[in-house]
C-alpha cells in the first residue's frame, strides 16, 4: 500500500497493483477496483484527492481526475474458456460432447483461461465429480493422473474480488474399465471362486473321511496284532518247557518249587489274561508283569539267568500309561538269543527313566552273545514272532498317533545287545 484517502465512508488506497475504493457501511463492505481505467493502467500513481464529485490522481505522467458519480461497480464474473485438452500428450478436440478415454489413459491435463479487462487478480475453482467438493487455485493449467475408471465432468468456474462465481464450463470424459474390473468380469470370477471353494471342501471333506476311516482301519489292525502278540507271548516252547520243569520236580518230589513254578505260570497267565483287552497299560501293570515272567524264568534256569529292574522315582508308576505288550518279546529274545547261548549265563537290566518332560525312555540291557553275532551264527531261518509283531504294531501307532514311539536296537560292544525304547508320556 503506497497511499490512503479517507472520504466519509469510503476509503480510498493506492497498491502496486492499482487503486481500491472500500465502502464501509453498517450492513455490507464493498470493494471496488480501478486498476484498468485510462492512464490508470499504469502504476505509476503517486498521491490522490477526493472531493464530492470528482477524484484526482497524481502521476509520472501528470493528473488523472474522474467522476465518481459516474463509476459502476462491476459485478459480471469472468467466463472462462478451455483452451486445450492433452491426454497422454494427444491433444483431444475442444468442442466435442463427450470423450471416451482408454483404461491405459488415465492422464489428462486442462487448460483455460478467463477475460476481466478490469482485474487480473482472477481465482479459479474445479471439480470432477458433480457431488465433489470444489478446489480452489490461480493456476491456468490443471493436470489429473492415476484417474480411476468412471464417468467425469470437469468443471471450472472465475471470479474477481468485486464479483461471484461465473457458471462453471463444463468438459465431459469417460475413462473406461480395464476387463478385469468390468461387472462380467467380477461376476464370472465369482462364480469360478465359489465352485474352486467347493471342489475344495468336497476334497478336504472327502480326504477327511478316507483318513478317519484308515485311522479306523489301522486301529482293527492294531487289536488284531494285539492278539496275535499275545499268542506270541504264551509261546509254546515257554509252556512246554514250564510244564517240564514242573513235572521235573513232581518226579523228584521237590513239591515246593513245583508249586512255587505252577503258582507264579497261573499268575502269569492270569496277567496275560488281564491285559489282552487293554490297548494301554500303567507302568506299574508293566513291572508287576516283568516281575513275573523274569522270576518265573530265573526259576526255571537257576543262577544262569539274572535281571534287576530300575525305575526314576520321579515318574508316578501308576499314571503312566505304555502300549501293552510291548517290552516282553525283546526280553525274551534276550534271554534265549542273547544269554542261554552262553554256558555261563549271564544278566538283563531294565532301566526306566524320563528323557526330557515328553519322552518316556526304557533302556533293555544285556551281557549276552549281541544280536549281530547271534544272527550271524543262526543255522537255518528263525523269525521271532513276538518282536515282529510288536515292530509291526508300534508302525501302526505312530501312523494313528500324533507323537511317534522312537526304537533303537544295536549290539553293545563286542558282546551284549542294547534296546532303547522312547515312549511319548501323553497320548
């Protein structure tokens, strides 16, 4: 601001722009601008006097006067023209109704203008969507980018400080679909994703079925190796060689170890008897039956045959569950494979301890001739029944079974044979 004239209620001010007269009044302020009249273009206005019918101006040039009675207030707003249209650097006709745009195009630029020969102070205000909101900008050139597919109308409208908003100049564009995006598109992908979501589940469900009913299928298998092993268990040699025994001491008429070998055979039986229907058996159901058939063998053998049985104290006997039937043949094995070859006889120890918090591990240990030694020095082809069908049996388990039964079996050293059996404490 260079100057300031104060003339009843109106104000009068000099700018580098040109000259503004305020009118103040109780209900409305209005602004009016002569920056375009005469020698007024010029900004060249030094000083300024208003009386009641004429204003004088002072410039470089010389005095500029004019009736102020006689100025009208210019209210009309700027119309505005589009002067190009640039769409991926083609330039698109002006006057067309409408334009149809590929998915590929997107990009559009607008540019425009407005006419005031009495201010150059013009702002601008655009939209695409006739329900958007309006933004405002001095800039003559508009560029959209990355538009989404849809139908657009691009509005731009002017004004002055001294005016309204001049009805708005109206481009009308329609950006097509990509196909992926079109309503066939989407349905028939619908469509192919809901019967994929069938085929699935049908699948799952049937695999599901053809699961449940192997897993059944292994279970009949496992009851039916059960009763084989316990066949197995009562093995024929065994019950011959007890009857033997205890016709031995009837002929001898030692009839106290005749009926200490009769009397731990019946328990034995009994035992057997007890924990063919039963697929798990306590620990302590485990022991009592080793505890019977070692003792009834070291009967039978005499101080040729030795055995100690440990256990952690940690681990509560009569909670832990095991597979039944699952120790007895490779103890058997142990004793006639490993240690009744041998003159001197020999020893089986049993540990049973925790490996870990999951794993229950049963170690089986004996000083006989080794397993590689006794299968090398086999004659002919012998197959002890009872420890295939328990290698048998606990491949099924682990297949029905999430936590799988780990065995190993290996000869210890030159000599001896060592069993490690690992036993997962929940079911």
């Amino acid at each position: 601001m260079q100057k300031l004239f104060v003339k009843g209620n109106d104000v009068w001010v000099i700018t580098n722009n040109g000259i503004n007269k305020v009118s103040l009044n109780d209900q409305k302020t209005q602004v009016e601008t002569f920056e375009f009249t005469n020698a007024l273009l010029k900004d060249d206005v030094n000083s300024l006097y208003i009386d009641d019918d004429y204003a004088y101006f002072a410039t470089n040039n010389g005095l500029v006067y004019f009736s102020i009675n006689k100025i009208k207030t210019i209210n009309e707003p700027p119309k505005v023209f589009v002067s190009s249209i640039i769409n991926n650097k083609i330039k698109l006709g002006i006057n067309a109704a409408n334009h149809t745009l590929d998915p590929s195009d997107n990009n559009i630029s607008f540019y425009y203008s407005a006419i005031d020969f009495q201010n150059r102070n013009i702002v601008y205000r655009y939209r695409l969507k006739s329900d958007a909101n309006w933004t405002e900008t001095k800039n003559r050139r508009l560029e959209f980018s990355s538009l989404e597919p849809g139908d657009y109308v691009f509005e731009i409208s002017a004004k002055t400080n001294n005016s309204d908003w001049s009805s708005p100049t109206k481009v009308n564009f329609i950006l097509k679909s990509h196909f992926w995006q079109t309503p066939w598109f989407l349905i028939i992908t619908f469509l192919l994703a809901c019967f994929i979501f069938y085929k699935v589940a049908v699948f799952v469900t049937k695999r599901r079925k053809n699961k449940e009913q192997e897993q059944l299928l292994l279970k009949n298998k496992i009851l039916m190796l059960e009763q084989r092993a316990l066949q197995a268990m009562m093995n024929p040699h065994f019950v011959f060689n007890v009857m033997n025994s205890i016709q031995h001491y009837i002929n001898t008429k030692d009839t106290t170890s005749a009926n200490k070998i009769l009397t731990g055979f019946a328990r034995l039986i009994r035992k057997n008897l007890e924990i063919c229907t039963k697929s798990f058996i306590t620990l302590e159901e485990e022991i009592e039956y080793l505890e019977l058939y070692l003792s009834l063998e070291k009967k039978r053998f005499g101080g040729k045959l030795n055995y100690t049985i440990t256990l952690n104290k940690a681990i509560d006997k009569e909670e832990t569950l095991i597979p039944s039937m699952l120790l007895q043949p490779y103890i058997e094995n142990a004793i006639w494979h490993g240690i009744m070859p041998k003159e001197e006889g020999g020893k089986i120890d049993i540990h049973i301890d925790l490996r870990g918090s999951e794993h229950l591990l049963i170690q089986i240990i004996d000083d006989g001739i080794g397993i590689d030694n006794s299968l090398r020095d086999k004659k002919g082809h012998h197959v002890s029944k009872g420890m295939d069908l328990t290698r048998e049996r606990i491949n099924l388990l682990n297949r029905v079974e999430v936590n799988p039964i780990q065995m190993d079996i290996k000869q210890n050293g030159n000599s001896g044979t060592f069993v490690s059996i690992a036993i997962p404490l929940k079911w």
